[in-house]
C-alpha cells in the first residue's frame, strides 16, 4: 500500500506509465491504426451477419427484422441424407493434402536452401513462385490442356503407347488427385518462402561445426535444419488442422461437375449450391458456423498435443 501511494504521490501510476508508453512511441501506434480499422470493419463486423444462422432470415426484412427459429438450421444441416458424403469427402481431401501438399514446400525449400549457384537459385524461385499469382480458372485451364481426352498431352501419350484414352476430368476416381496435385502446383513455391525465412534463421556455425565432426547431409539435416524448421511447420500444420474442413470454393467448384459429385462435392461446394444459387442464407451460416466450432476444437486438441509433444504450440 506504501507503495502505491508512493507512486500515486509521484504521478507514475500504472495507468501514466502506459499512457507515457504510448506517447512514446505514438508514430508505431498510428501506423496500427489501418490495420485495426480493416479488422474491425471486415473480419469482426461481418460476424454480426452470424445470428441469421438462428433466423428465418429474409432479405426484405434485414437481420433485425428476420424471425428467429433457433436451431432449425443446425438441425436441418445435421439431418441432411448426404452430409456423410460431404463431410468424408471434405476430410478426405484435406487428409491428403496435409499427407502430400503440406510437406512439399519444406522439401522444396530445402532443396532450394542447398543451391549455391544465385543466379539458377532466384531463376528457380521466381519460376516456382509465379503460378501463385495465376487464378484457378487459368490453372483449371492448364490442367484441361494436359488432361484433356481429345488434345490432352497426357492422354495423347497414354495413346501412343497403345491404350485407350481416359477422361481423367470426368471420373470421380481421379478427382481427388487432381484437386491435391493442381493445389500442390499452385501454392508449393509461395508456402516454401516461410521455410526459407525459417532456414535462413539458423546458425551457419551449426553446419560447420556438424561437417567437422563428420556429420553428412542427412545427419546435417535431421540434427539441424529440421530442428531449425520445427516452430515453423508446427504452427502452419497447427492452422491447417484449424482449417481443416475448409477446402476453398474457387479451386474446388471449378473443377467440379455432376460427375464427380461423389467424390469431390464438399461443403464449401454444398454451401455455395445452396447460398449463392438456392437463395438460403440461414442454411449455409449454419454451415459456416458449424465449421468454425469444429475447426476450433481441432485447433485446440491439436495445439495441446503439439505443446505436450513438441514444445511448440500457438500459445
């Protein structure tokens, strides 16, 4: 209490001091200020929208004025005769892609990591950097060229060798490979930057002092880089498993078609059938809001192994 008083005496109360602090370094603070404002207006303002997930909602009447039905949605969703098909083929793919698209940028860079030639190096990075910035209606369209069943590449050496040509885009059981291995194409160059930050962050001394005792690339690799990437790949693998039932409307939709429904019809695809087009907006907040409960859990027990058996975590 002594203290306290002292201090109250003085001015320097905890309350001066944090407002000292501020004006201190005032200019860092405006320089938050777009970033808070573009937060509040379009990531936490929007989830007001939420409550329609509880409403009759009718666009006419806003979301105020909307009639309020509780859970309806929830349960019409959770009653839905093909929300197995949906949810097995939305974990599905996701599961492959952690199996097979997640571990491809840490190996490229890697890879990347061991060229010591700068020109070929930037020439290779920008090379495997661009198709991130190609939208999926252009990779969708080079995709076609290569699979394609009358001018595809694939398919006119697939009849060179003396069989029938297959139409990979419209055979359900091709359509997973193709959504993880277009998706693996498009982003593997622009998701290997973290992983580069991350190797250029470790001591050089390490290396040298590895090859010293002997150690070759391998022993380098398993005692030093990945320990060096661990923090990096826990926390993408962590928000990947948070985002887990979220596949991407854009790049699956547009590969999709009636055909391969069984197997690539997801519920971002569901939920775009029914919001967009079939005009319920109630059902598919329901969905979104169902997704983010689940995501959320996961993101919780994942974290919690990952603390206990790693070290690292998220928090």
């Amino acid at each position: 209490m002594e203290a306290i008083r002292a201090s109250a005496a003085t001015g320097k109360t905890p309350r001066n001091k944090v407002l000292r602090f501020v004006f201190q370094h005032r200019a860092l603070y405006i320089m938050l200020i777009p970033g808070i404002v573009y937060f509040l207006v379009f990531k936490y303002y929007p989830m007001l929208g939420s409550v329609i997930a509880f409403q009759d909602f009718n666009i006419f009447k806003g979301v105020w004025g909307s009639d309020w039905v509780a859970f309806k949605w929830f349960e019409r969703f959770l009653t839905f005769p093909d929300l197995q098909r949906l949810l097995s083929n939305t974990l599905i793919i996701s599961f492959y892609q952690i199996l097979f698209a997640f571990p491809a940028p840490i190996l490229l860079a890697v890879l990347l990591n061991e060229l010591r030639n700068m020109a070929f190096k930037r020439t290779v990075q920008t090379i495997v950097y661009l198709p991130h910035f190609l939208s999926w209606a252009m990779v969708y369209g080079f995709v076609y060229m290569i699979l394609s069943v009358q001018t595809g590449m694939l398919n006119t050496m697939i009849e060179a060798l003396g069989f029938d040509r297959i139409n990979f885009l419209q055979k359900a059981e091709y359509f997973r490979t193709i959504i993880v291995a277009s998706g693996m194409w498009k982003e593997m160059g622009w998701n290997a930057i973290i992983f580069l930050a991350a190797l250029a962050g470790i001591n050089p001394s390490l290396y040298e002092a590895a090859k010293i005792d002997g150690a070759g690339r391998f022993k380098q690799f398993q005692h030093i880089t990945l320990p060096g990437l661990l923090p990096a790949i826990m926390i993408l693998l962590l928000l990947k498993i948070g985002n887990i039932l979220d596949m991407g409307v854009e790049h699956i939709n547009i590969f999709l078609n009636e055909l391969t429904y069984k197997t690539g019809d997801v519920l971002d695809t569901y939920s775009y059938r029914m919001g967009i087009i079939g005009g319920q907006y109630s059902l598919t907040t329901a969905i979104g809001l169902f997704k983010s409960v689940v995501g959320f859990v996961l993101l919780l027990i994942a974290n919690k192994v990952s603390k206990s058996t790693t070290g690292e975590s998220l928090y």
